[in-house]
C-alpha cells in the first residue's frame, strides 16, 4: 500500500513538472500516449538508366515504392527523407538529372534539380532537417556537399522548377504508392545516368486530435 501510494505521488509529481514546463495537461498525456503508427524505412534495388532527352522531351524513369500494412492504415507523415544513388556514365551527367517525389496525395516535390556537378550521385539522402546544402566548392563552406554527394543535404532549390521541401508533405496519408521520378534534361547520349536504388524513410503517427 505504500509502495503504490509513493508511486502515485512520483507520478502526480511528474505530470505537475510537465504541465509546468511543457503546457501539458492529463489529456495531452494521454493523447501523446496512444499515439500510432511507427517508421516506414523502404529500399528499392532499381539499376536502370534513365532514358536519354531528345531535342523535344526529357528522358523519364519512374520507380514506385508502396507503404502499406495496418500498422500505416489511417496514419499521416510526420517526416520524410529519401536516399538515392546514380552512376554517371560521363563527367556531365550529375548535371543533367532532376528529382522529383510524389505522395500517395499526390503532392510532389523536387528533390535535385540539375544543380549539381561531374559524374555521379551519392549515396545521397535529402532531408529538410540536413545542415547541409548541395553544390558549392569544396573547402570553401563546410556546409556545401560536394560531388560525388556521399551524406545528407537539405533538397536542391537553387535550380528546381517548384516545390522544393519535403516538409508540405507532413500531415498527408503515410499509407499508399509514393513515386520517385528521375529525369534526363539534356539529349546528350553520352551523358545518361543509371539509378542504382533509392530508399524511402517515412515517420508516421495517427492524425493529431483536436483540442
């Protein structure tokens, strides 16, 4: 009886330290508490080139990755970062490439755009939280990633034709297709790149409840 009786008292004056500090209330504990959903962290084998440009189109590779199962059923993202990794089959042909995701939603988002430099592409993992930005000189900025582009970066907006974060997908379903669309803007043959693979890393949780 006092054992519980102590752990009762601790506990009370957990949630009082936290109501303090943090605003939190009995039922914000609570809702924080049954929270689902979990993180999807998906990699797809892909080793394929992209189609080169012709005079009148940009090549396109499209590869899909499905989240699925009941534990993503009804749970929105709450973050999301992709990893990817190209081979350049000549020294222009990181320049020549544009990346785009797309959400079961459908909202979509540039990822590269063609912003970068030389052969290849990573391993690369874009993620808007990344302190580092693409492209820049080597030694000059200790936050520029550099070719061949082994880390994280945030996106590359310097160059990308629209929506350029990750971070607008937040909110929408985790559960569905999302689609990694990879171009070739330039019709030089010599200048294709292979898509080797790229992973999807999603966190996802129920929808937050009103207050």
């Amino acid at each position: 009886m006092i054992r519980a009786t102590a752990r009762a008292a601790w506990i009370g004056a957990l949630v009082l330290v936290l109501s303090l500090f943090f605003g939190l209330s009995l039922a914000d504990l609570a809702i924080a508490k049954t929270k689902g959903g979990g993180t999807a962290n998906i990699a797809k084998q892909v080793n394929l080139p992209v189609p080169d440009a012709t005079a009148t189109t940009n090549g396109l590779l499209a590869s899909t990755i499905h989240v699925g199962g009941k534990r993503f059923k009804g749970s929105v993202i709450r973050d999301v970062n992709v990893t990817l990794q190209t081979t350049g089959l000549s020294a222009q042909s990181a320049g020549q490439i544009d990346v785009r995701l797309t959400a079961p939603n459908g909202m979509t988002t540039w990822l590269l755009g063609n912003n970068l430099a030389e052969q290849s592409i990573g391993p690369l993992t874009l993620d808007d939280e990344s302190p580092n930005y693409l492209g820049g000189t080597a030694g000059r900025d200790p936050t520029d990633l550099v070719s061949p582009y082994i880390g994280t970066a945030q996106p590359d907006c310097f160059a990308a034709p629209g929506v350029c974060t990750l971070w607008p997908m937040d909110g929408g379903p985790a559960s569905g297709t999302w689609t990694l669309r990879v171009y070739d803007i330039d019709d030089s043959a010599v200048a294709t790149s292979i898509l080797n693979f790229w992973r999807l890393r999603v966190v996802a949780g129920r929808p937050y409840k009103a207050r």
